[in-house]
C-alpha cells in the first residue's frame, strides 16, 4: 500500500485535495460537482461515491447532482451514465 511504503506522497495529495476543494470563486459543493460529473466520464466509481457523498455535504440537492450527471452524459455520451448501476443509487435514493 502506497501510504506504508512513501506516506509523504499520499499526504501531499491529501494536502493537494485540501487546497483545491478549498471556497474560492467556486464554492466546494460546485467544485464537488464538478468532480461527480469527471469522476462520472472517467467511470471511477469510488470517485462517483465519494464526490456524490462530498456534494451532498456541501449542500448539494438530489435535483443538482442528476444535471452534473446529465451534463457529462451530454459532453460524452449515454456511456457516461449507463456504465454503473451507483449512478441510479445516486440520483435515486
């Protein structure tokens, strides 16, 4: 596992994360969303669970993480939300 054999590596792109996510002109429920939707075309499904989760927390309603969803389904296709049955969790829960 990564964080036994170089913790430094996996801390820094924890500390990374961190500063990314932070508020700044995007708010970090948008800055989730937008993360949903990438991990939603990269067919990533733990990123899907977890930034579906973190924009939840951030404040983020059911009906907005359906149109992220949407929105990378229409920038890459049907693939982006068919491929995994997490996305019907997702936007039906």
């Amino acid at each position: 596992m990564l964080n036994e054999k170089d913790p430094k590596v996996l801390k820094s792109m924890y500390a990374y994360r961190r500063e990314v996510f932070r508020e700044g002109a995007l708010s970090t429920k948008e800055k989730e969303l937008i993360a949903l939707a990438l991990s939603s075309v990269k067919q990533c499904e733990k990123c899907l669970t977890y930034h579906a989760e973190e924009a939840k927390k951030n404040g983020a309603t059911e009906q907005e993480i359906l149109e992220a969803l949407e929105v990378a389904m229409y920038m890459s296709g049907p693939p982006a939300m068919i491929w995994t049955e997490e996305i019907d969790r997702i936007v039906n829960p």
